[in-house]
C-alpha cells in the first residue's frame, strides 16, 4: 500500500469516527470543536505516516564511531 492510499485510509477511518459521534450534532459549538478535533488526529496521524517510525532513544541514530569520519 503506497502513501496516498493510507493516507486516505486513515482520513476514512477518522471520518467515520466523527461522522458517528452524536455529541457533534448537540449544536454549533460542539461541531466545530470535534471537527477541529478530528482534523488534529488525522493531521498527526499523517505526518507520522509520512516521517516514519520514530527511534525511542535521541541517541539511536548516532552510529559513527570515533576516528571513522563520520
């Protein structure tokens, strides 16, 4: 599966989520505000998706040994 198309998976999934969440349709207010919310985890959820996996330790990618030049 490329990008694009999880990228369009995981809007869908979100989507659907927000879509079947009654509190949004209380009033104005409350719909914006789980849009907006939604919007951040599909956002996040994304930028993940496109940077990868993400080392746990700062130092896991510090592999150069000294006097190796680099």
């Amino acid at each position: 599966m490329d990008f694009k198309e999880q990228a369009t998976a995981i809007l869908s999934k979100h989507l659907e989520e927000w879509e079947s969440d009654p509190v949004r349709m209380q009033s104005g207010y409350h719909y914006e505000m789980s849009y907006a919310v939604m919007m951040k985890k599909v956002e996040r959820d994304i930028l993940q998706l496109s940077v990868g996996k993400v080392p746990k330790s700062k130092n896991t990618k510090k592999n150069s040994t000294p006097g190796s030049g680099g």
